[in-house]
C-alpha cells in the first residue's frame, strides 16, 4: 500500500471511526472516507485494515436504550397486519391489544357457534315454526307412518338451528365478518382479508357483490354450514372438489348460492322431523343437521357431474334432491361417510376430475338460476321454508 493510502487509513481511523463511535461525523470526512476507497479493488476491499476495525467494532455494538415512546411506536405498528383500500379500515395482528376480535384470524366453527350460544337471540327465537303444521288426513298420516318426534332433550338444540337460520349477516358484527373471510380465505386460498363487499364475492358464486343479499330462506345458517364444509379438514378437499365443478366451462352454478339451498334443504328436513330418527340416535342436533348438509351438497354434485346437468337444470334437481333428502336421509349420510374415508386413504375422489372455467363458458354474473324457493311446493306440506 502506498504512503498517501496510509495516510488516508491512518486519518479515517483517527477521524471517522472515532466519529461512528461517538455518533459524530461531518461532510468533508465522509469525502476523505470515499477517496480512501476510490484505488482500491472491490475483491480487495474485505481485506482493507479499516472496514475490519469496522467490522470489529460493530460486533461488539450494544444498542443504545430505547425510549419508551419509540417503543410504543414500534409495537402499534407491527400490530397492523393489512389496510383495507376499499373501506380503510386497519385489521391488527392477532394478540394485539388493539383488536380484541382478532379479524385477521380464521374461526373454527364451534367458535362461531358459541358466539350464537353466547348473544341475545330472543328477538329471532320468537320467529321461528320449529315443526311443520300439519291437519286433516296429513296430520293423521304422520302420526301413523312418519318419523319419530324429536326428544325432548334435544329441542333447544333444534330450536338454536333455527333461531341461527332467521339471523341475517350483521355487517357491525365482527364475528360475522370472521367467518365471512375465513370463508373467502379457505376456498381461495388467500392468506389475506377481504372487503366485505366486492366482486371477489361473484367469483365465489354469489350473486351479487353482498353476500347478506343471498341469505333469503336461511340466514346466517347457510354461512355457518360453509364455514363447516371449509373449516374441517375432512370436509375441505369436498368443498374445494365441488368448486372445481361448479367452475366447469359447461355445466357450471353458483357455488356459494346452490350452498345456500342446500340449507334452505336441511332446515325444511329438520322441521319436517325427517333428522329426527338420527338425532335421537345420535343424541346431537346440529353435527347431524352439518353433516346432512354436507351429504345433500355431495349428492348434488355427483348428480351435476354423472348426468351432465347445466344451471337450465338446477330448480329440477334441487326439486329432485329435497325429495330424496327427505326420504332417506340416512342413504345420504352413509354415502358421505363412504366419501370421507376415501378421503382419509387417498383415494380418488367420487366427483373425478373437471376442467376449469374456460373462456367459451358463460359469465357467471348471467346464469338464470332457480332456487327452492324459486320452485312451487309439490304439496302443503312443503310450503314455506322457514
């Protein structure tokens, strides 16, 4: 190394250093520090005395105490997890102290029901028919040759169904918001939040851009039944299955939507007293009404996929598949049952595989589809859901 490069050396090490130590430095050391570098190879650069002083002096740096205003500061702001750019709203990290609710996090379905367990239902509880009325020869033969009651003990159960089916999504609610982006989160594989209105809402088959717009006939219930399917893991690769076909570039539907009539389905079943065989035997309500749920939905899509049916066919089958429900629902549950330990061995799945939405398909924001409800009731005894 030449003279003028020591003495270039020897003054940053005097100068600079010296100022990095003591939090000190000026404009014309930082010029002399550069020209000390300028002939110097960037290969050889590792070996020069002065950045191994640095080095060395960095190793044994202690940070200097923190005030406890900065640190406040630091933790409010990792606490924000993401900003809604739609709404601005600000969701915090879990275990933050600035949102106790937690609504980046995803809800479990018992969670979410003992949310409803939890709050004030009496206004929604005095709505609801929890059995079918029946007269004349009807009631007679019913009586006669139709299932059993419900026991006793199991009545609140049904009733909180019920109640749960007549609540709408409460947009103040913040556990109504959990459960809708656990929905979204689950299915689309997103790990983050949602605005709680929007197109993304579509795409999931819905039919609007407010999911609340969709609920006629079964309230918040029919979320409560999607947050089941998608939330075990059981039932998730169906839910996921049932998508992929629901997104067939030909015999495509609504996902979210014929989710909601399989509710609709399910609430008309239980009122009827066709569950109530399984539930006494059970000793359970609401784990038989998820899991008929979960098996009319299957039996729906092994119907949609096996007999190529298209949205122009959906009010028939769902017609078709109330009747089929509510006359054997036990072949329904043994046939999910069959399905879910497929799952569990990995073995094929009974949907096979689909296609993807294509581009030749029809925008799902123009299928006409028909609902239960949309249909006329084939007897007395069917009319009116809830």
């Amino acid at each position: 190394m030449n003279e003028k490069s020591f003495h270039n050396e020897k003054e940053l090490r005097d100068g600079q250093v010296e100022g990095v130590s003591d939090g000190s430095s000026s404009q014309d050391k930082d010029s002399s520090a550069l020209a000390a570098f300028k002939g110097i190879p960037i290969s050889e650069l590792k070996n020069h005395s002065l950045l191994q002083a640095l080095r060395a002096e960095a190793n044994g740096w202690e940070p200097a105490v923190v005030s406890a205003e900065v640190l406040r500061a630091q933790e409010e702001w990792e606490a924000v997890d993401t900003v809604q750019p739609d709404t601005g709203i600000f969701h915090f990290a879990p275990g933050s102290q600035a949102s106790s609710d937690q609504p980046g996090q995803l809800v479990s379905f018992s969670e979410a029901l003992l949310h409803f367990q939890t709050v004030d239902l009496s206004s929604f509880r005095k709505r609801i028919q929890p059995t079918i009325r029946r007269t004349g020869f009807a009631a007679l033969r019913h009586c006669l040759f139709g299932p059993p009651k419900l026991q006793p003990g199991l009545r609140e159960e049904r009733d909180l169904v019920l109640t749960i089916a007549q609540c709408g999504l409460d947009s103040q609610d913040p556990m109504h918001g959990r459960v809708l982006q656990t929905i979204y989160k689950k299915l689309t594989g997103s790990k983050f939040d949602c605005a709680l209105h929007g197109d993304h809402w579509e795409d999931l088959g819905f039919q609007g851009a407010n999911p609340a717009t969709d609920l006629r006939g079964a309230g918040f219930l029919a979320l409560l039944h999607l947050l089941y399917l998608v939330m075990d893991s059981q039932t998730l690769p169906m839910a996921l299955e049932i998508l992929r076909l629901s997104r067939h570039h030909i015999q495509q539907f609504p996902f979210c939507l014929m989710s909601v009539n399989i509710t609709r389905i399910a609430i008309q079943a239980l009122r009827e007293e066709c569950l109530s065989r399984e539930c006494n035997r059970q000793q359970k309500v609401i784990p038989v009404v998820n899991s008929f749920y979960a098996a009319t939905f299957l039996r729906l899509a092994h119907v949609w996929r096996t007999q190529k049916k298209t949205i122009l066919d959906s009010g028939f089958v769902l017609k078709d598949l109330e009747a089929l429900a509510k006359k054997s629902p036990r072949r329904l549950l043994r046939t999910l049952e069959i399905y879910l330990a497929r799952v569990s061995k990995g073995q094929a799945s009974l949907l096979g595989v689909q296609k993807h939405c294509g581009p030749q398909g029809p925008n799902s924001k123009d299928l006409t589809f028909t609902g239960v409800c949309d249909l006329q009731p084939h007897s007395s005894e069917g009319a009116g859901l809830i």
